[in-house]
C-alpha cells in the first residue's frame, strides 16, 4: 500500500484523479491528518463513505507501530518507532508552557561514530524515507492534548541529518506547509556533526533553516577522537563552510559542545574554543555530558562548566547552556538509540 504521508502527495493527487474526484478532496485530508489528528480513515467525515473505503484499500496513514512510550518526571515523552521492516528509531517530544518541540531522526542508527552517543553505537542500518521522517512528527503531535500544537522541530535525533537531506528536505516542506503543522523556517533546527559538504548545499537550497553544528571540541586533535568524521571534514574545512552558511542564510550558527569531564572541558579548551569562534556571528551551546550506559565519559561539575563560560563569554563569544531534558527515560542529547539497550 502506497503511504498517505509521502510529501508532495503526488501519488494521492493522481489517484484522486484517476477515479474522478474533485481535487479538493486531497486538501481535505490533509487538514484531518495534520489538523484534526485522526487516525483512521473513517474518522474523516466530510468524505463520501466509499471514498473513504478505497483510500483504505489503496492508503496507508501509518507504517509504524509504537514498540514502547516512555515518560519523564519533566514532562518530556519517547517514543521508540517499529517500521515494517523491523527496523526502529527514537524521536522525542519537549514539552513547555506553549511551545511544544520536538526531536526527530533522520536515520535508523548513524554511521558517524561519535565516541560518547549512544545513537551511533550498533552502527547505521538505513536511511529514513521522506514519509517515515514525518509519520515522527505526527505520532508526536499525537501525545499533545488536543488544543495544544507542534511550535518547534529540532532535527537532532538518530542519524546524521545532512546524509539524507534528499529525504529531509521535502518532509521539513511538509512541516512548513500551511496545511501540514504550518511551523515557521526559524522554528525547524537542523543539526549536524559537521558534514562540509552537507552544509554547502544547504546554503543553496532555498528553505535557510538554523543550523546547529556539534562541534565538541576546538582543536582537530582531540575532535578527530571524539568526531571520527573530523578526519575527512577538518575544522578549516568545516568553519569555512559554516561561515558560508551564515552568509547565505543571515542567520547565526550554534556550535553544539558536549562537555566530558576531563577531556574536553578544561580552561585551555575554552580559550581555544575563543579563539576559533572569534569574530564569528556565533553561538556556543554547551551540554553537560548526559551518561550512555557503557560508556566511560561522566559530566564535569557545576564549577567546571560555569568557569568555561565565564572564558567565553570574557572573550567576546555568546554562550548558553543547554537545560537537561527527558535523561531519566535515556531521552536527553545523545542518549537515544534504535532499540532499548539491555545491560
């Protein structure tokens, strides 16, 4: 069966016409699917019964089932998604006050080996379709009580984002489109380990959208062991491209950087960071390591990360640091994966 929610819905569209249906009956479902939230296609009321019964021989509005739902004490959900194929992946809601983000993957797994994440640790299996990225945002959206909404999209669940923009791009089309969830460009976030060449092209496309780049470290050295992709896209390479990025887009980068206790977190490290960035429109986002079951790295302590602020911000660079979320439920940066890990 062919899925309702592939972007352009031009499968849809043709078969509409093919059986001789008004075309408006395509903007119709899409207002129940993103709108009103049904699941099933009976729920759509406003279509003539029989064509409800053919697109149910000929649609379908799900292709995955949720093999677990798990919640935090903050509020924040997970969801571990199982596509027909047996494969899984995680993606996450935040929620606030008003704004509700949430967490989206790109990929089953992720290939870039980031020493100290959990998403990358059995390797990557595929690449996510264009429908499947999307059916993420719509089981999300789901958990939301009715008169609440999708405010932002942060595209920084598993997988490297820029390996499969050919499949990202049009479903952050859907997620921008009045009729899907109607969220603005300067809302989505698209995070990358750092993939120069990924992030070229990004600054063509006509959609500029925040860019995030996980950074982790200041010098190629020690982000070559953390970063293993640093070895093919080192930081001139990299800082070139991001300084492309922002010139085509006008809009500041954020340089995302996990902070592992004793081995990227020392003061040398942050004046290095200072001198990398400065002069940059940039922002640094730091992330107090949040643990991975198996692995060696531990959070550094308060002091630790309020004294690297304090260097960055005395050298002129915008800092933040990043307020934990979901960690209770291995929710939080770097903690998801595409099954539950058993120890």
């Amino acid at each position: 069966m062919k899925h309702v929610l592939e972007p352009g819905h031009l499968g849809l569209r043709a078969w509409l016409n093919d059986h001789a249906y008004p075309q408006y009956r395509a903007s119709q479902i899409r207002r129940w699917l993103f709108q009103r939230r049904v699941s099933q296609w009976n729920e759509m009321t406003d279509l003539p019964k029989r064509l409800r019964v053919a697109l149910s021989t000929e649609f379908t509005i799900w292709t995955t089932r949720i093999a677990a739902h798990q919640k935090a004490s903050d509020g924040t959900e997970k969801l571990l998604l199982e596509f027909g194929d047996g494969s899984r992946t995680e993606c996450v809601l935040l929620p606030g006050a008003s704004d509700h983000s949430i967490c989206i993957s790109t990929q089953v797994g992720c290939s870039m080996g980031c020493v100290f994440c959990a998403s990358g640790l059995d390797g990557v299996q595929r690449n996510l379709t264009a429908s499947e990225i999307v059916e993420q945002m719509l089981r999300l959206q789901l958990l939301l009580a009715p008169t609440h909404r999708i405010s932002r999209i942060v595209v920084m669940g598993m997988g490297e984002p820029l390996a499969n923009l050919k499949q990202l791009l049009p479903a952050l089309d859907e997620a921008r489109d009045p009729e899907g969830l109607g969220i603005g460009t300067r809302r989505i976030t698209i995070y990358t380990v750092g993939i120069a060449a990924g992030i070229r092209q990004l600054a063509n496309h006509s959609r500029r959208y925040p860019l995030a780049i996980s950074l982790h470290a200041p010098n190629d050295h020690l982000r070559s062991q953390l970063v293993p992709v640093n070895r093919q896209h080192p930081l001139s390479d990299l800082m070139e491209a991001a300084e492309l990025y922002f010139r085509a887009s006008g809009r500041r980068v954020t340089y995302e950087y996990v902070m592992l206790a004793r081995v990227n977190d020392h003061a040398d490290h942050a004046e290095q960071l200072v001198r990398l960035l400065r002069g940059r429109t940039a922002l640094v986002n730091l992330i107090p390591y949040n643990p991975v079951a198996g692995l060696p790295f531990r959070a550094p302590t308060e002091a630790t990360v309020t004294r690297f602020c304090q260097i960055l911000e005395n050298g002129g660079v915008q800092v933040q640091v990043r307020q934990r979320k979901g960690a209770g439920i291995q929710a939080a940066c770097g903690q998801l994966r595409r099954d539950r890990p058993v120890f």
